[in-house]
C-alpha cells in the first residue's frame, strides 16, 4: 500500500500540471479512446458515429457514457483542401456569423430514462415551457428506428439549460422518471509545437484570424525562461461549432505557425468535476529518450512484462525522428507497476528511458 501510495505522489494528474512536467519537446496531447459502455435498461451503443463529453452532474455514471457516444458531426465543416488565409473575405464573415448565431457551450442538456415512444415532439412540449429550444435530439437505433432511451436538448442560453435541469431532473414523463443534466460538448482545443519565441499577442492574432468565437488562450510559459513558451497552449471557443471549424483549419497542410506544423487536438474540460475518478482512467504512460529506429512493436514488447498493451504511440517528430512515446495499458494496474520499476530500461544493450508523467 506504501509504495502504491508513493507511485501516485510522483505522478500529478491534473491537466495543466502533467502538460507542464514534460520536457519541452512534448508538443502534443495524447488522449485514450474513451471506454464504451452500455447504458441502463434503454441505452445502446451509439452507432451514429457521434461523440459527446460527460455530463457534469445528475446523471448516472451510465447515462453519462451514453452521452459521451455523440459526436460533432453535425457542425458545420471545412474543405480539407481549403488553404488558410490571414484575412477573411465575405464568405468567411458569414460563416463566422452562423457559427457565432448557435448557442453558447453550456446550453445543451443530456435528457435519459424517456419512455421508448417518447417522441421529439413530447420533450419539445416539455422543454419551452422552460425557455427557447434550439434543437431536440432523440437518439434512435439505426437499423430498427427505436428510441435509445435518451435525448440531447440545446437552448438558446446557458440559462434556459440550467433552469431545465432544476425543473426536469426526476420528473415524470408517461409514468417514467426522467434524469435531466448538463451535456457539456467539446470546445477546448490543445495546439502544440508553436514557436518558443512566440509572445501570447502573436499567438492570438494568427488563432483569431483562424476562426471566431475565441474567448480565453492559455500559451504555457516555460518557467525557467518568461520570455519564452514551453510550445504548446490551450484555446478555449464560445462553442463546439467554432471550435471544430478552428480545429479542421488548423490540420489543413497548408497551416503553418511561423514554419511549424501545428499539433491540434480536443482538449479536456479544464475542470474535472470528479478528479478520482478521471485519474482512476489513467492507464497511459510517457515515456522518454527512445533510441532512433526503435519500432513500435520493439517498445512494446519491452513494457509488455507488466500487462497487455494495447497500443504505442510514437508520433513522428519534424525530421520524421522523436524521441518520446505513449504506452497504452489494458489495466490501470500495468501502468503503475511500470512506473514503479524506475530503473532504466535497456534496448539493445544500452539504458534509454524513463518515465517522467502519466498522461490521459
């Protein structure tokens, strides 16, 4: 128990200080394929290729992992081969003023437990009431066309949702109970291997020029040197559809910061509501000075003697070389066995790596 207590107090599992730990040439975010899970007696499976984060709060562990199935397909998308430019012409205002004219994050609310013949006709009727309704979405089996059980409901204002969730959370809807809470889409973005010498005022205005709806950036400053940052920052958008269009933007080829090619990838809510339980998810490890030409299947063969491994992540550097990799474990357990083994591990009869972070 001791020494499980001294791996955890080695590893910091919050967002912002786990980013800051790593050396400077980690430039980009590594997130694990969230796990799947049924829901209670009404939910499936989502098949329609759509994602959704957890809710925040009144829902069930399993409604939550329902919800975390719907994805932002339905925002609008750009051309891969669109280049990006630095001014905006006119169709570009007008699609800014679409994406700025949908709701706020914040507005949308997770509604589960619903009658199988509830229709989107019967949660609109229980929903005005309330305030002004954007959408309903009632989530339906692809193949038979029933209800899952469970539906997402956008209003116009953060407000009208949370007055939803105090006036519907265990209220009954055709003799059932229905559970009512935040639905907290994705609208954070990690943007890594920007140039050091960048200040936060350069950063802003390319990300600006990128797409509308920015509201808060997060350059990291590199702690040693204030002048500089450590390469990476968070960009936090007014709602999922600025987001996702500043996302596709920015993994357009043609994008550059200054020369770089940008690393761009959905970020997590910068506050967790429930830090136990993320970290109890944690079962990827980062690992360091990866000798050149070392193939995946070499480095997971090595870590493979503390439990499966899934998956290995080594993601290519600018000359094609990096030396630092992600190891995916099957169980919790393996990655903090592997931490606790600190001696260094040889490859090819040399020591190589260490193991200064766990990362999500």
């Amino acid at each position: 128990m001791a020494e499980s207590t001294e791996v955890e107090d080695r590893v910091d599992l919050e967002e912002d200080n786990y980013m800051e730990e790593m050396d400077d040439d980690v430039e980009e975010q590594v997130e694990e394929d969230p796990e799947e899970e049924g829901g209670d007696g009404n939910f499936e499976e989502n098949d329609d290729d759509e994602e959704y984060d957890h809710s925040k709060a009144g829902a069930s562990e399993k409604d939550q992992s329902a919800e975390a199935n719907r994805n932002d397909d339905d925002t609008p998308h750009v051309e891969e081969e669109e280049k990006p430019t630095a001014s905006v012409g006119e169709d570009e205002k007008d699609k800014h003023a679409q994406l700025l004219a949908l709701p706020p994050n914040g507005s949308e609310v997770f509604i589960g437990g619903l009658p199988k013949d509830a229709s989107e006709e019967d949660l609109r009727d229980l929903c005005e009431p309330i305030g002004d309704v954007f959408e309903v979405r009632l989530m339906k089996d692809k193949e038979s066309g029933e209800s899952k059980g469970f539906a997402f409901v956008s209003f116009r204002s953060k407000e009208f949702a949370k007055k939803a969730i105090d006036e519907l959370h265990s209220k009954e809807l055709k003799g059932k109970t229905i559970r009512c809470s935040l639905s907290e889409t994705k609208n954070r973005l990690f943007i890594g291997n920007v140039p050091k010498n960048w200040t936060e005022d350069e950063f802003r205005k390319v990300i600006e020029d990128v797409g509308p709806g920015v509201e808060t950036i997060e350059l990291i400053k590199d702690p040693q040197n204030p002048s500089r940052n450590r390469g990476f920052s968070f960009v936090l958008y007014y709602n999922n559809a600025c987001a996702d269009y500043s996302r596709q933007k920015m993994l357009n080829a043609n994008f550059k910061l200054d020369g770089n090619t940008p690393t761009v990838s959905w970020a997590d809510p910068k506050s967790t509501p429930d830090h136990s339980a993320a970290a109890s998810q944690v079962k990827a490890l980062y690992v360091k000075n990866i000798p050149d030409n070392t193939s995946t299947e070499k480095i997971k063969e090595l870590f493979q003697r503390h439990g499966e491994v899934t998956k290995v992540v080594m993601p290519p550097g600018k000359s094609g070389k990096r030396d630092f990799g992600f190891i995916h474990y099957a169980e919790r357990s393996s990655a903090l066995k592997a931490v606790k083994d600190t001696e260094k591990y040889e490859i090819d009869g040399k020591s190589h790596l260490h193991f200064p972070v766990f990362v999500l």
